[in-house]
C-alpha cells in the first residue's frame, strides 16, 4: 500500500488533493497536515512515500519541511502545491531534488501525469488497469463525475432519510469539500437540490395518480405531514390540494 501526505494550511486544498488521489484504483492511505511541524511529526511516525505539500504555511513552511524530512526519510519523494507567483523558490526546490512542482488551481490531467509519474507508474503497461484514470477534457472533469454519481444517488433515495453528511460518506469525501464542490458545479446546495427533486415528484404523483395527499407526503420522504404541506406551499406557493386541483382543470 502507498502512504501519501498532504499537507497544507487550506482545508479545501487538502480535500481537493485526496479527491483527486482518491480516483486511483489501488490501495493509498492517506495523511494530512495543516502546516510543516504536524506534518513533520507524522514522517516520524509513519514510512510515506510521497508528500504534497504547499510552500506558504505557518510554523514551518514546505521547503523548511522538506529540508527537515530528508534526513528522517531519505527515499521521500516531494511534490509542491504553489500558487502562481512564487517561483522565486524553484531554485531552493531543486537544491531539496523536489520531485515535481504542480501549480495551484491544480488541474485534473497535470495532477494525473505528476502523481502517477511519482508512485513510478509513468511509461509502464499497466497503468491503465491500475488506475481508475481521471477522466480528460472530452469526457468531463472528475468532479463532474462525482456530481453525477450523487445526483443518482438522491434519485435512488429521495424518498428515505438522507442527507449532505450519508452522501458524502458514500463519496468517500468529507461533507463540507462535497458541499463546496456541489455548490460550484450545480449553483444550488445538496440540500436545496434534495427538496426540489423530492417536490417535482410529489408534483408528479398529485398530478398523475389518485394518491392520498398524506401517502405522497410519506412516498417522497416527509414522514410529517403537516411539514410537508407547509414546505410544499414555500416551494410552489400553493397546498398540495390546491395545485392538484388547479393542475386537473
């Protein structure tokens, strides 16, 4: 198994990096840390292989850590996280025999290139079968399929007790990176999204069929009755009685 260490005093890079690391098919643990000090402690305890990390941070900054990890763990190989700008470090980079330098935003196929590069995977002929590989610019970003794979989930479970934090776990990504990236790629929130999907099929149901109100409330995910009926009024302001009969004349 590859251990992998991230580390950077920006929580959402952090996420983003595992997301990213998390695409791969085979077995990675990975480690995290908010500055240079706690990341140091973690090389000493526990045999890494490689290790993002930013440059700006404070306590420690990256290429002070990186200085200071050599000696504890020679074979380490360093990938720096840098926004642009800050190229006046690439020298003292080199001189640390950083193993790549990826820029921040980081992007989908140039993280690809440079952490399978790292784990020793560039150039050999089973790359692809072992590698869930990260999709490229002609068949969307890796975040999007995500999004996807959570949109199909609440379709499948709309009408049971879920919610940002069940998703997530199914995702394998923590609730507030997935509500970040929700937000960025569909413009509402997980929970916004939830209500309108379950509202359109209750829509749908006093519409189509001759349901009882109070069994459609229950078949899109309000056990609570009189909840529903108020949430539904705020979302299509009108009961459900009301927007059955106005949809029937």
């Amino acid at each position: 198994m590859y251990k992998v260490l991230v580390v950077d005093d920006e929580k959402i890079e952090r996420e983003g990096i595992k997301f990213l690391i998390r695409h791969y098919a085979f077995p990675i643990e990975i480690f995290e840390a908010e500055n240079g000090l706690k990341a140091l402690e973690v090389l000493k305890t526990q045999k890494v292989d490689i290790l993002f990390t930013d440059i700006r941070m404070p306590f420690m900054d990256g290429l002070q850590l990186i200085a200071e990890a050599r000696p504890v763990q020679p074979d380490l190989r360093t990938i720096i996280l840098s926004a642009y700008g800050e190229f006046e470090f690439a020298k003292e980079a080199i001189r640390l025999q950083v193993t790549h330098y990826l820029l921040k935003p980081v992007e989908t196929d140039e993280f690809h290139t440079v952490f399978s590069s790292a784990l020793g995977l560039k150039g050999t002929p089973d790359v692809e079968q072992l590698l869930d590989v990260l999709p490229n610019s002609n068949n969307g970003s890796a975040s999007r399929r995500v999004i996807e794979e959570v949109q199909q989930l609440i379709h499948n479970h709309y009408q049971g007790s879920i919610g940002l934090d069940w998703i997530a776990e199914q995702v394998y990504l923590t609730p507030s990176y997935l509500s970040y990236l929700f937000k960025k790629e569909m413009g509402v929130t997980i929970v916004k999204y939830i209500v309108s999907y379950r509202f359109e099929k209750a829509a749908s149901l006093l519409c189509g069929t001759n349901m009882k109100i109070i069994d459609i409330s229950v078949e899109v995910g309000y056990e609570n009755y009189p909840y529903f009926c108020s949430q539904f009024k705020s979302y299509f302001g009108t009961t459900p009685a009301k927007y059955r009969e106005g949809q029937r004349k």
